[in-house]
C-alpha cells in the first residue's frame, strides 16, 4: 500500500518588484560611472540631457547608446571594442 504524505509549503507574504529606479536611483548611479569614465579618458562631459537620450537603449551597435554618446561628444568611435 502507497502512503501519501501531505507537505505544507510555505506561503509567500510579499514581493518587491523596483521598477525600473522606484525603489533604487539607477540613474544617478549610471550617469555618476558613465560622466567618471568619459571624464577620466576625454576633456568633456556627459550631461543630464545627454544621458537622458540613452535610458532605455541597448549599448551595443550603431543605433546603441554607447554610440550616441560618442557621437555626441565628438569621440571617435574606434575607442570601442567588438565586444
């Protein structure tokens, strides 16, 4: 005979979801380590307005964020990798 054992699994009391900078500052935190590297490497700056340009986009390819960031202040785009 086959004994079915009954297990009570715990129940779930809450979830946070943080949207996309409602819990944590995401964008001051990017655009604090965007404005540090290109600072640290160009003469220039990357703005609020600049960065706001380039919320929601993918880094990678021609239409890519890190693009517009260098085509914007005028860097040549040799200064990034394939990767």
């Amino acid at each position: 005979m086959t004994t079915i054992e009954t297990v009570e699994k715990p129940s779930v009391s809450s979830v946070i979801f943080d949207l996309d900078g409602t819990l944590i500052d995401y964008e001051g935190a990017s655009n604090e380590a965007l404005r540090a590297v290109v600072e640290r490497h160009t003469q220039k700056t990357v703005s609020w307005d600049l960065h706001a340009e380039i919320v929601g986009r993918r880094p990678q390819g021609k239409d890519g964020w890190a693009h517009g960031i260098l085509s914007s202040l005028e860097i040549p785009d040799d200064v990034l990798s394939e990767e």
